[in-house]
C-alpha cells in the first residue's frame, strides 16, 4: 500500500465519485465527527458525487439518505441503494431481492441467529438488528466486549455452513443470502443513478475503506484507499487497497478529501 500522499495530482483530478465505507472510515470510534462531517459537505459542495456504501441497517440509510450531504447510499453489504431527490420529494429505493425472497432468507437467518448465539458465548444480536431488511448482524465489538479472532471466525463458519455468505466488518459479521456484495449494488447504482458504465467508473471513483468487508471494492477499483486502521485487519485482507491515509478512520477520509479538493483547485 502506497501511502496517500504519494497520489499523482492528475490521478486525483481524475475522480468524479467518492464511494466510502462508514464505520471507522467515516466515523471514529462510532461518532460521526465535524471534520468527517464536512468533508462529505465539502466534497458534495465542489461537484463530487459522494456515496457511502456500508453494512449498516435499512433505517439507517433512509436517514442517511435524507439528512446527510451525500448523492446515494449503498446499504446491508449491497442489498439495497437508496437515493433522495430533494426536488421531488421522493426515495427511490431499489433491492436485489424482491420481497417474496427477503421474506424466504429472514426466516433462514432467524435459525442461523439462534445457532450463533448459543455456540459463540459473548456475540450478541447487533444493536440495529431491528432496523435491517436483508442481512443478519452479529456484534463482536461494537455494543460488548471485543471476541478474539478465532470467535469470529466461527461466527463466519456458521454462516457459511448454512450457504449465507459472511462478511467481517471493524464491528460485526454480517451475513445475508444471495449473491451480491457492495460492489454488485455499487455498479447497479452508478450504472442506473448516474449514467457511469463500468470501464467510466474504473477511472472516476475513489473507494475508502478499512476492513474485510471492502475487499471487493478494493479489488474492482484501480484508486482505492484505506484509512490508517486497515493496517489492523491487513493480515485477513487477499486484495488491500492501493493507498494507505495517514490518519485513521474519521481523519483519514478528511484527509482523502482535502486532497482531492486541492487537487481540483
């Protein structure tokens, strides 16, 4: 990983769209922070399309949606985009499964949460669990106290013993049935929303991120990023990022968007 600072001028001024994890990419520590804050203001501000593309919950992605200075927002690992338009008054939402097949995969997920819980003692029921559509979230971190690795791998292992796919986050395992990850909606979204075909996207986004669960997004994108606590999870990770930040989480995307802002400038 080539730290951040290294970006060619006319490879920044490249990028039209900011694609960004959420937790401990955008936040710190679980809070939102004003410079993480206005860096999204001031990205969205001087032209840039800004999406943030996380594993959190249906009714947060609403909100964030709505109230956050952002274009779109990918959420449950790509089971779903969101987008407001101001103008209209209206959300558009689009899904990857139809409501017959959320419905069919809740039920299998409902067994696989009580098997979770009863094998992995400490592991609880994420804290947004109730505001999710798609996915089933299991908090090794977050809301208790931190599990040792090998319990989140076999967290991991039940799922997919069940024929979920499962993804490790900075704070939970999330794990869903179908096939599609953050990267399929990702295309969808830009795609539908924003006219960008895929050889466009290649050369015009930036993608940050700071754990497992960005791995594809790291691997699809030629100018990608991790904030400086991706180092943390760098052992598990098959595909990093191409740049590292030098600050972490929060700061570390401000500092991704200072240097894009100064390069358009």
């Amino acid at each position: 990983m080539i730290p951040l600072s290294q970006l060619p001028p006319d490879r920044a001024r490249s990028v039209r769209v900011v694609l960004s994890d959420i937790d401990d990419t955008i936040t710190t520590e679980g809070v939102l922070t004003a410079s993480a804050y206005t860096a999204l203001e001031n990205l969205q501000r001087a032209g840039f399309l800004v999406v943030p593309v996380t594993g959190r919950p249906a009714g947060w992605c609403d909100h964030i949606a709505r109230m956050w200075p952002v274009d779109a927002v990918v959420g449950e690992n790509g089971a779903f985009y969101f987008r407001y338009d101001r103008q209209r008054k209206k959300m558009e939402q689009h899904f990857w499964a139809t409501p017959e097949e959320l419905k069919q995969n809740r039920a299998k997920l409902d067994a696989i949460e009580k098997e979770v819980l009863a094998a992995v003692p400490g592991s609880a029921l994420a804290s947004d669990q109730s505001y999710r559509l798609a996915d089933l979230a299991i908090d090794f971190c977050e809301d208790v106290p931190a599990l040792p690795e090998s319990e989140v791998d076999r967290i991991v292992a039940i799922f997919e013993r069940h024929g979920a796919q499962a993804k490790v986050s900075s704070i939970h395992v999330n794990g869903w049935f179908g096939d599609y990850n953050k990267l399929s909606m990702t295309k969808t979204l830009l795609a539908d929303a924003f006219g960008l075909d895929w050889e466009q996207a290649k050369n015009s986004v930036v993608y940050a991120g700071d754990s497992p669960n960005d791995e594809p997004m790291f691997a699809a994108f030629p100018l990608s990023v991790g904030v400086a606590n991706i180092h943390d999870f760098e052992h598990r990770l098959k595909n990093r990022p191409a740049y590292v930040a030098k600050g972490h989480s929060g700061d570390g995307f401000a500092e991704l968007a200072e240097l894009l802002l100064a390069a358009r400038a």
